[in-house]
C-alpha cells in the first residue's frame, strides 16, 4: 500500500493500527509509543490509518464567489492580463484583493494562461490529389550533385496519381529534346497508357513562360510530342509548387538517398538512384495505397480495370514477352 507520511509524523501505519486496537488508556498508549494523548485520541477515532489532506476546509479569499464569477468572465471574454486585471477588480469589485490571491483564483477556475484562452489561428485546409484511374503521371525535373570530373547531371521524374508508380532517367541536359525523351521512354516503360501528364512551366515543358499574358502556344517541342501521344499536357498554376506535390515528395527521398551515400562516379549515382526506384516500387508499401506497394496497387488496378493498360504487370522486373 502506497502511503504518504507527514515529515512530522510519530507514528506508522503499523503502530496507528496498534493504537485502534489496543485497549489500554490514552496515558499508557501516548507513554509506549512516546507521543501526545491527542494523537492517540485522534487516531482511535479514525478507521484508517492515513494521513488526511492538509487543505484547509475553506480558502481564505477575498473574492465572494460572485465576483470570482465576474473575474472570470472579464478574463475569457476581454483577455486581460493578470496585472490589468487586478486594476479592475480593485477598481470596480473587491479594493483589498491581492494580486497573488487573483491569481490563485485565475488558477483555480482553470483560466491562468492567457494564450490558452485565444483563438488558435485556423491551418490552412490541404486539399487531397482528386482520384484518378492509372494514366495521370506527374512529371518533374531534379538537380543531381556534380560528381568531381564529370559534368552535373540531371533527373527526370514520373509519378502515376494513382498507384504511386515512379519511373526515372538521368539527362545530361534539362532542355525540351531531354524531355521529349524522357516522355517516350516513359510511355515504353509504363504497363498502362498514359492519359494526362502534369508538369510545371519550365522551359524545357513549355513555352507559356515566354510568351506571359498569351498562355502556351501548345507548339512547344513537348507539347507536339504529347499530342502525337493522344495525351493531355497539363500545367500546374505560376508560383504554386504544391499542385505538384506528389512528385515533389519523392524528389524529397531522392534528396535523402544523396545525403547518405557517396558516389564514385555519375554511373555510380545513376545505378544507386535506379536501384531505389525498383525498391520503391516493388517493396515499399504506401499508406494511401493501403499499405501497398505501387506494383501491387498496378496488379490490383489491372484485374479490375484491364482496359487501361497495354501490357500484363509483373511483380519482378524482366522481358515484357
């Protein structure tokens, strides 16, 4: 049993039970134990033998409970702080409160910290990606670091909306011919047929940055390669990177998987990056798929919708035939 003794006590449990169940007078038992006759008597009268709580009965305040009442309110409805609000409870309540005893009451009624009591600014709402079937692919290009004696290279990124399926290839430039390769590689590699793709307005996507108030002119070099494609090229809003997000968030474990290796060689960066996108495909389950891996979610999306992909979906990387 978990007992707090007084710092001052005489007795102990087991001698307080002694004490209730002896017989002898209040002088015999005050002389055995070497205490006072009135803690023998007080504790004869109890039944248990712990300590009662030292808190006063009533607390010695000031305030009536009405005009706490009114402290209160002034408190959560105008905010004031503790010494603006002792000036008006001394103004217009109780002249002989204190500023401790206001504050205990603060505390009391639950309503000391000031911060507590103002309204938390709302977060702005995160709108989830609209749901799509396969054949939405996000598009990005990333910076890689420059290896000593080689030149920098660059990373083209592809992310489906709907199974987080990610297809990757290293340029040597960021110019609009590099991504119309990388479209057509894509299109080789992806088991479905790509409907829609979403880029931002670089330079090397389209030309809606150069022409300003006239929109793109749809006869930049990427735009004419998806249009041979029968695909939708969208683009994401100026200055509003987060439509994008998606790819944006693997571009952050990219980011990651540079910051803990070191490479040899541009070869050796190219093999590492590739090496994780088969990992991250075919091994590591993604909370919006349920907790499954991208090729699973793809396994899953052909058997129930075999219409949208052009060729059968292999858990293993090998010949398509």
């Amino acid at each position: 049993m978990n007992i707090r003794l007084h710092q001052q006590a005489r007795t102990t449990p087991a001698i307080r039970r002694e004490i209730q169940s002896s017989s002898l007078s209040e002088r015999a038992l005050a002389r055995l134990y070497n205490t006072t006759r009135s803690t023998i008597r007080k504790w004869r009268k109890r039944d248990d033998v712990a300590d009662a709580s030292h808190r006063p009965h009533q607390l010695q305040t000031t305030l009536t409970l009405a005009q706490e009442s009114i402290v209160v309110y002034l408190r959560t409805a105008l905010q004031l702080p503790l010494d603006d609000l002792l000036t008006v409870t001394r103004e217009f309540l109780n002249p002989a409160v204190s500023r401790s005893g206001l504050d205990r009451c603060l505390r009391r009624h639950g309503v000391s910290n000031l911060k507590a009591l103002q309204p938390r600014a709302s977060r702005p709402v995160v709108k989830p990606f609209k749901a799509y079937e396969p054949g939405f692919v996000h598009i990005d290009v990333k910076y890689l670091p420059a290896i000593e004696g080689d030149p920098r290279r660059y990373l083209f990124v592809a992310i489906d909306r709907a199974t987080r399926w990610v297809f990757i290839a290293v340029k040597k430039d960021r110019t609009a011919l590099s991504a119309k390769a990388f479209l057509k590689a894509l299109i080789q590699a992806a088991p479905f047929r790509i409907q829609k793709c979403l880029t931002d307005n670089g330079s090397e996507f389209t030309d809606r940055c150069l022409r300003r108030e006239q929109g793109p002119s749809g006869e930049h070099t990427f735009d004419r390669a998806c249009a041979e494609q029968d695909i939708e090229h969208r683009l994401i809003p100026p200055r509003h990177p987060q439509t994008n997000g998606m790819v944006e968030r693997f571009n952050g474990r990219i980011a990651e998987v540079l910051q803990t290796h070191h490479f040899e060689s541009t070869e050796d960066l190219e093999a590492t990056l590739h090496r994780y996108t088969h990992l991250y495909n075919h091994h590591i389950p993604q909370k919006a798929l349920n907790h499954r891996s991208p090729v699973q979610s793809m396994k899953e999306w052909q058997s129930s919708h075999p219409h949208l992909f052009r060729k059968k979906v292999y858990q293993l990387t090998g010949l398509d035939t």
